[in-house]
C-alpha cells in the first residue's frame, strides 16, 4: 500500500509539472526539483551509468545548502528498500549496485537526512546498460572539479580512464552558461592526446555568471563527455567612476543623472529619502536619467544615491549625497474682468460654463488632465504634456452669440511651445494659432480673436465643438507640465449691445421663474433665447413695444435673449432662469 501511494504521488507530481522540467535530462543524467517528499529549493544532480560487468553506479547530489546531510537509496526491484549511500564529496553521494540484467529497468530515488528534516527525489527509472548519448567505443572520462576560479578564469580537466577502439586524438573541456555543453562551441580547450588526466585553463569569463563545465575525449568513434560541473565566477571589483548629479529643480520634480562602470556590465542604483526607495537599472559607462515626481513645492529635499553592480559590489565612492529645494510653484490664476454678459465659458471659477465638456476624452493622448486646487481655484493641470483635444458637451455657433475672441490663461515653469485649436464640426476643420512664447513660472493671459482662426481658408466658428492644447512633444516620456485656466470666449459689450439709447428696453424680472417681460422704446420686431452653446430655444415674431414670454418650459440656466427692433437694429442681455 505505501508503494502505491508512493507511485501515485510521484505520477501526480510528473502530472502538474510536465515534461519540459526535464527539458535538459536523461535517464542517464539530469538535475530536478521535484520532490516525492520534503521539498527543494535549489534541487539536486543524479546520474546513472552502467560498467562492463553490468554493475549500475548511481550518484545524487543535493544541492541546497544544509548540515549534517546523509544520503540513503531507495530501490524497488523489485521491492522497496532502504540503503545507505557513499559520500564523494560535498553533499554528493554514490552508490553501485552489482548483478544487473542488461536491458532490464532500475528503479531507485535518494532521500537525504539533514538537521532539521528529509527530503526525498523522484523515483528514476534507468534502463541498465543504457548509455544516453555516449557513443559505444569512444573514451570513457570523468569532469575534474573546478579550482582556482577567479572572476574571468578558472581551471579543471578531465581524466580519461579508457581510450576506446582506438586512440584518443582530441581533449579539453568545453562550457557554457547554458546546461550540456558540447565541443561544437568555441569555449572550450585542446589538451593533447591520449588518456589520463589533464588540465585545461577555462579564460574570458564574466563575473557573477554561472558556468556549465564538461570534459571531452575523442577518437574515431567518436566524441564523449564527461559529468557536468558547474561553478560561479566570482565578483570581488567594485563599481567605479560612479557619479550623481541633479539638474534645475522644477516645483514637484527633480531630474538625476547617474552613472558609474562595472566589469559585470550592468549597475542598479539606489536613491533614498525619507522613507521612500527608488531602484534604477543601468548599463556599465552609460549616463542613466531618472526623474523623481510627485514632490512637494518649496521644499528641501536630501538625497542618498548608491551603485552596485550585479552581485551587489557597492561602490566605494558612495552614497552620494545630494539636496535641493523644489521651486515655489504654481499660483492662483488672474481673476478674468470681461463683462459675464459677453462671455460664453468652456471652465472658469468666475462664470457659469457650459456643462458636458470632456477634458480628457479617450484617444491617442498621452497628455493627462486633472482638476486641481490651487489656492482655493479649481486649475486644469495637463501632465506629461503633449497634446490633448477637448469635447465640449455641444457645439456652439460663436458667430451667433456674437463672440469675437477666446481667452485662456496658461503657467509652465518647463513648457517652451504652446498651440491652441479650434475644430468645427460642420464643414470639418481644424485651424491653429501658434502663441507666443510662454514667461515661465508666472500667468500668461491670452485674448487671440477668432479672426486668427478664420483666416484658414474655409474655415468658420458656426459648429465649434473641440479645441486642442498643443505643446512642444513629450510623447508621453517627458515630465513638461502646463496649467491652464479661464478658458472662454467673449464678445466686446459693443458687439452685444448696439442698440442707441432712444431704443432703451427693459426686461423684468431677472433672475425669471416663470414669465419674463421686454418693453422697449421702438417697436420691436423679433425676440430670440439662446443657450450659452448658441442654440435657439425660443423664437417669437412680435411687432409691438412689448412683450411678454413664458420661460416655464425653459430649463434653468443662463441664456442670451436678442432683441430686434423694426428699424434693423438688435441688442442682447443675459438672464438667469431659475
């Protein structure tokens, strides 16, 4: 019963990992982690091989690092059994096990005791006789343990024991970063010829790597290897030429440029302060950019920068410890002082925008847009700032409502380029206004007249429904930053009110619930309501001087109400509806 369970275990086990953990193994020789009981970490070495008296040498090396380790075979041929192992070296046991039938299947796994616990490999199945690669007639030769290793050489070599059907022509040893090295690489060495032991000189490593050694022999059979070895170059040099410095502070940003050389060829460097940790990988000899964002304005800040290479040498020049102060940053945008009567607002603290625009619509941008308090004042804040189209929530006539120009204000302390855009729905055109160069660090207030915007051929304002921002190109890997605010268009109180004073009217009440009244002095002929988008909602003929209409089906808003008078001549006046 306990050997069925045991062989169901072990076929479970086979089950979830599948067969590409033994992508490099044989039955002759392989290394796992599967266990049967216990675990592995690091997992361990096996291999079989069968000598001229069919006696089957089966050896096992565990290698996680423990103490007080023991190996002990379990064989089931054809019952299980327990014996105990011969120690080679290490944590590496062996065991040979004499009157085998060739051909026939050996089945055995290693349990190894150590302080603290056991662990047990999978069960193996080994065909006796079988020689997994090895070519029938070539040299039979063992892997000298490596010696002498130093971080871009090492020695080791092999001993043939038996030269084969004919003599041994070719020698060496052979290695790679990879498992199963073989003599069609060029690392690998020529020692001489014929049987015994040599030595081979193992040149051009890298430090801190991981190296796959076999030994090889060769004659007109062929070419066998003997057992893999492995060993780590070791990395004792320490990075050097390691530098750290900071360019201009921005108010929420610091840029670091680092670098330092490493014979490993790669270094992480480390920037700490405060609590907070920030690790930066990096090429040997080759300046490394990092901007540390999201800090404080007017703020002192202490950095500690260090370098370590990929063992973890650290540079003996460090840390390096640098401070800086961020900039002040952004203040509340100018209050606008155009008459709300003549404006129509997209976003402002100091009017009543129109609802429904998308700041920051999906798409292509990589342009982020938030909404931020500065000082009390709701700010768009455009991050990582490239470019960004807006959608207003519906298109505006601006001819209609009389608007002559588009006001926004814009603050950067890194931006060098600004663009703003009109985009008309209806004939669909875009028209760009390049603005002149920003004042960093302070409010810039732009009035452009939508006449800059027209002189686009074919171009006109009767369908706006997006604008864009565009700035000099970060493609999403810059940290340029541009606030904006005020955004709206607005029309001169000349414009909106053009009507002499003999036709002087009254409109009552204002803020209207329910009934507004227009008297006026000469006889009026038409009165218009629009929404601040420019849209028609009420229209009524009227050839009287004076008259009342019904604001009840009218949602509460802000609206424009146009007044035409019989003699050609019109106003216009903002209301409330509540």
């Amino acid at each position: 019963m306990k050997k069925n369970m045991k062989s169901i275990l072990l076929i479970a086990i086979l089950l979830i990992f599948g067969t590409s953990v033994f992508a490099q193994n044989t039955e002759c020789s392989g290394n796992s982690k599967v266990a049967a009981q216990g675990s592995f970490t690091l997992g361990y070495n096996y291999s079989f091989t069968t000598n001229a008296n069919g006696d089957v040498t089966f050896v096992c090396e565990m290698l996680d690092p423990k103490t007080s380790v023991n190996g002990y075979a379990w064989t089931y041929n054809p019952n299980f059994a327990e014996v105990g192992m011969s120690l080679v070296s290490g944590q590496k046991y062996t065991k040979t096990f004499t009157g085998q039938l060739n051909g026939a299947t050996f089945k055995v796994g290693c349990k190894f005791s150590f302080a603290g616990g056991m662990s047990v490999t999978q069960t193996f199945s080994y065909t006796v006789g079988s020689n997994c690669g090895i070519i029938p007639g070539a040299p039979t030769l063992t892997t000298t343990a490596a010696t002498s290793i130093t971080s871009t050489s090492a020695i080791s070599g092999g001993n043939i024991t038996v030269g084969g059907t004919s003599s041994v022509t070719a020698r060496g040893v052979c290695w790679s970063t990879e498992s199963t090295p073989t003599v069609d690489l060029l690392t690998k060495t020529t020692n001489g010829t014929g049987i015994g032991t040599f030595t081979s000189n193992i040149t051009g490593l890298t430090p801190g790597i991981k190296y796959y050694v076999r030994a090889y022999a060769t004659n007109t059979a062929g070419t066998n290897y003997g057992s893999e070895i492995t060993f780590t170059a070791p990395d004792t040099e320490l990075p050097t030429a390691f530098s750290a410095t900071i360019g201009t502070p921005l108010s929420t940003s610091i840029l670091f440029l680092l670098k330092a050389s490493d014979n490993s060829g790669s270094i992480t460097y480390t920037i700490t302060y405060g609590p907070t940790t920030i690790k930066i990988p990096g090429v040997s000899g080759k300046e490394v950019s990092y901007t540390i964002t999201d800090l404080l304005p007017a703020t002192n800040y202490s950095f500690s920068i260090t370098a370590k290479d990929a063992t973890g040498n650290v540079a003996a020049t460090g840390p390096i410890i640098l401070t800086a102060k961020t900039r002040p940053g952004v203040t509340s945008a100018p209050v606008p002082t155009v008459d709300a009567n003549s404006v129509t607002s997209i976003f402002s603290d100091s009017y009543n925008s129109i609802n429904g625009t998308l700041f920051n619509p999906m798409g292509i941008q990589n342009t982020v847009v938030s909404l931020v308090q500065v000082s009390g004042n709701t700010t768009l804040r455009y991050s990582f700032f490239d470019f960004e189209e807006t959608e207003l929530g519906n298109d505006i006539d601006l001819a209609a409502l009389g608007m002559t120009n588009i006001h926004f204000d814009a603050w950067t302390e890194d931006e060098t380029l600004l663009k703003f855009s009109l985009i008309n729905k209806t004939p669909y055109l875009e028209s760009a206004y390049t603005i002149p160069a920003f004042v960093k660090e302070q409010w810039n207030k732009y009035d452009v007249p939508l006449s800059e915007f027209t002189k686009k051929s074919g171009f006109t304002t009767n369908c706006i429904f997006k604008f864009k921002i565009e700035g000099s190109g970060n493609f999403g890997s810059g940290l340029k930053t541009v606030y904006i605010d005020n955004i709206f268009f607005w029309g001169p109180p000349t414009a909106l009110q053009s009507i002499p004073i003999d036709n002087d009217i009254k409109l009552y009440p204002n803020p209207v619930k329910d009934k507004i009244t227009i008297k006026a002095k000469s006889e009026i002929s038409q009165i218009v309501v629009r929404n601040l988008l420019g849209q028609t909602v009420e229209a009524t003929m009227v050839n009287d001087f004076e008259k009342s209409i019904d604001f009840n089906p009218i949602s509460s808003g802000n609206y424009f109400i146009t007044v035409k008078f019989s003699n050609g001549q019109s106003t216009t006046r903002k209301i409330v509806k509540i």
